[in-house]
C-alpha cells in the first residue's frame, strides 16, 4: 500500500489522524461528498476493524413496514437491506396474534404499495391469508431479510458521514457481531415492537397464569374457566369475544372512555365510508354522523359500562392515535351477559381482583389486552428525530417520516398499514433523489473512497440481474481493481 493509500486508511478510522493530516495539508477536512467533516458522536479511532459497507440503505425491521419500503426502493432500482430479529417476516402477525385474529379493516386500505390483495380473498382477510399475502409480496420483489440478526445499536458517525448498525446474528446456536455502514438508516421497528406489561398490586400473590395476548392463541385452553381481559381495544374485546365462543367466562376491564362503532354501516365498511365522507365534510361533521350511526345500531353504550369520550372518534384518533373499536360481535355478548364489564384493577388477590369500585371477584387467569410499543430509543442512539419517551417520531403525521443525516421512519403514523405505505413511498422518492445525485458522482474523491473502502471494509456487492438485485455480502479482497467495484462507488 502507498503512503497515500495508508493516509486514506486512516483518515477513515482515526479521527485524529484526519484532522492534523488536513491541519499539515493546510486544508479543510472533507467527506467522500465534498461535505465538511463534524465531529463524530464517539471517536471512531477504537472502531478500527472490519466491516460490511452496504451501497443502499439498511432497513431495521422485516415487517409489514419494512418489506414496503424494500419494494418502493426495488422499483426504482435500488438496492437495500432488511435486518429481522425473527425467524419471519412480519414476527407480530405470524408469532405473536390470536388464531382468529381477521383484519380490522377492509383489504383494499390494508395492501402494501405496487401489489393489491388477491381479488379472491375476503374483504377482512384472516391473519394466515395476510400473512400469505406477504411472503407473496417478497417473492415478488425478491426481498431476502436477515433473519435473526438483531440490531443492538445505531449511530450516525460524523466522521464518515455514515450509520453504523451494530448487530448480533444468531443461528446454529452461535452468535455473531456484525458492524454496518451505510448512508440511509430505516426505522421499520414499528409502534408495535414490544408488549406493553403493566404492574399490578399482588401479582405475585395471584395463583393463575397471567399472559399478554402476544401469547394467547385460542380461547380453548381457558374453556370453563373464568378470564379477566384487561384493555378494552379491538385486541381486548374480541379476545373476550374468543373466550366466548370457547365457553369460557370474560370479564372485559374498561379503564377509560372508548369509542364503539359499528364494523359495517349500510352494507359498507365505517372506515372507507368515513375516508368517503371526509372528502367533503369537516372531521366534527363525519363523527356526528358516525355517532348518531352508532347510537341507531348498538344504542347507548354507556348503559354498559363503555363511556364514550368527549371528543369524537376521528378527531381523538387525529389527536391522541387512540383508534375506536370496531365491533364484530363482541357489544352483543356484552348485552347478554356473557361478558362482564368492569372498572380498572385496584389489585389482584390470591384467587381473584379487587376494582376500583370495591367489587372483588374470582378469577382463573388474567389475559392484559394492553397493548405494544416502539423500542426504537433501545438501539438507535438519536434524539433529535424519536422522542426517548415513547419511541415515536416527535413530529406528527405525516410529518413523521423523515429525519436529519438520512435517517427515515415507517410504521409509525398510528394510522395502521393504510399510513405505514403512505411514508414507504415517500421515503423510496426521497433516497432516489439522493441515489441518483451519488450514483452520477464520479469525483477523484468519490473514487478514491471507493477504492479505500474496498480494502477496509467488508462489502455488499451488487450483482443486476433482468428482473431484480440480489445481495451478496463477501469480503472484498485488497489486490481487487477498482473497476470491479464500478456500481458500488457509484453510491458516492
């Protein structure tokens, strides 16, 4: 290697060495862009060492959201990674949902962009009818994630102007740490990620099992037995609604107000007819329609125990993402007694609950429809652009998508699949305009990077094919020609 070859090296990986190199060279520090340096959020001088160069941008999450972004960016010839923590696509769906579990909404706001449900599914597919759907779609767009690598931290390196995605992969039961670099970093996580646990008083008193309906499959294991369900979501009553059907015993804890509407109104589905609606009339005149629907066909909930909130269920799910339930049969079995409601917990006992309103009750199991959340601030070292509270972007939607320094975020509108699609064809648009300024840079700096980074990293090559990319990570070897790495390069 030549002297300036090696001052290449290590200006990349001492931060150090860069700096007093263009102090000596009486010139300003430079990216491969022509960008001045910053400084880095750590020094990269301790981050010496291999690792895998990825020309295209890393999504972090191989679910609905992310397989999305991946096709959006296929169409438009761009190449990407998908990094899945599962041994699946769509973990959530395929692992973690209940066996009767059906779309909420009709197929037509559920499809991912470029590809339309199969006309021969039902207008709510079931959950192994989307799923199957899904696994279509990335044989469609020959989306190959990585399964079982499991992104530990994210960082944007000031230096190199790059990410860097550390991971651990797992497979035949070893374990492998793994270093990323690339220039656009994908949040796909999702706002579903992890399973929200409350902590209740005298749990650890309490005798029968407590699950979180990630786990709860059918309602067959609790046949005879009486189940406490807290929450009172979509995931909560029709939960309720499986026990039910199973002969067990449900007891449905609403805590809060909520809005119940009807999953059909006049033959056609509530959703579509409100998006239908609010084409010409303001969102407080939709929800007065919706609620005076509501009351004509499930009467007055709050006789039941469900209080309605104040604000109406549009305008609550614009502000607060909090989505109103749409009943499948689970109001009727209210009615008849065969689920009973109740205020919130005050604590659990050895053989039951105690509520709020000083009822106490026996119970064999409790069942906490409580929901999930982001875990983004678990690995992504950032706070500009994701809130540390709750994991989601801090601007709202459809603002949400699109941070500083290439970093981007699906999945996480509160506005299910219908919005996750919106923001994957908006973040495809925005790296396009940045692939197709790189790839036309033909700089002696942007060749000189290139040709660096062949011999310091670890690379993904890019083979084209007629129909679609393929990747391959290899080890590129330092006696290669810089021409061997033409499409590479051409990222800068």
């Amino acid at each position: 290697m030549d002297c300036s070859r090696e001052a290449e090296c290590k200006g990349v990986h001492d931060r150090l060495f860069n700096i007093n190199h263009c102090k000596n060279q009486e010139e300003e520090p430079r990216s491969c862009c022509g960008s001045t340096w910053m400084e880095p959020l750590a020094d990269v001088s301790s981050k010496a060492g291999k690792c895998i160069w990825i020309p295209g941008p890393i999504i972090v999450g191989g679910g609905p959201s992310g397989l999305a972004v991946s096709a959006c960016l296929k169409q438009k010839g761009i190449p990407s990674v998908v990094l899945e923590r599962a041994p699946c696509i769509a973990s959530l769906w395929q692992l973690k949902t209940y066996d009767r579990l059906h779309l909420h909404l009709p197929k037509q706001f559920c499809e991912l962009p470029l590809m339309p449900f199969p006309a021969a599914f039902p207008t709510y597919p079931t959950k192994h009818q989307f799923v199957a759907y899904l696994e279509a779609y990335c044989r469609a767009f020959d989306i190959e994630p990585r399964f079982r690598e499991t992104v530990v931290g994210a960082e944007y390196d000031r230096l190199l102007g790059f990410w860097r995605v550390k991971t651990v992969a797992r497979g035949g039961g070893e374990e492998e740490k793994r270093e990323y670099l690339c220039r656009w970093l994908v949040a796909a996580t999702g706002e579903n990620a992890e399973a929200v646990v409350p902590e209740f008083d005298g749990a650890g008193e309490f005798r029968g099992p407590i699950l979180h309906t990630s786990s709860y499959k059918s309602g067959d294991a609790f046949r005879g037995k009486r189940v406490l369900v807290v929450g009172c979501g979509n995931s909560g009553m029709e939960v309720c609604l499986d026990l039910c059907d199973n002969n067990a015993n449900p007891t449905i804890v609403v805590r809060d107000s909520v809005h119940i509407l009807p999953r059909e109104i006049a033959g056609r589905s509530t959703f579509g007819l409100s998006m239908w609606l609010l084409q010409w009339l303001p969102v407080e005149a939709v929800d007065r329609l919706l609620l005076l629907a509501a009351r004509l066909m499930l009467g007055d909930t709050a006789r039941l125990g469900l209080r309605r909130p104040r604000l109406g269920p549009l305008r609550l799910k614009s502000l607060s993402g909090k989505t109103p339930v749409l009943d499948v049969g689970t109001l009727g079995r209210i009615k008849s007694g065969d689920i009973k409601v109740r205020p919130a917990v005050k604590r659990l006992v050895e053989r039951g609950a105690e509520f709020v309103d000083g009822r106490s009750e026996e119970f064999d199991a409790v069942i906490l429809a409580t929901g999930y959340k982001s875990n983004v601030p678990c690995w992504l070292k950032e706070k500009e652009f994701f809130s540390e509270e709750d994991g989601l972007p801090k601007r709202a939607f459809p603002d949400g998508w699109k941070g500083e320094r290439g970093l981007y975020a699906v999945g996480f509108t509160k506005r299910g699949l219908l919005g996750a699609s919106m923001d994957a064809r908006r973040i495809a648009q925005d790296i396009e305009q940045s692939w197709k300024c790189c790839e036309s840079s033909t700089t002696s700096e942007g060749e000189g990077f290139a040709e660096m980074m062949s011999h310091e990293c670890q690379q993904v090559h890019w083979g084209l094919s007629t129909n679609s990319w393929k990747a391959e990570a290899h080890f590129i070897p330092t006696s290669i020609a810089t021409s061997d790495i033409q499409l590479s390069r051409q990222w800068l």
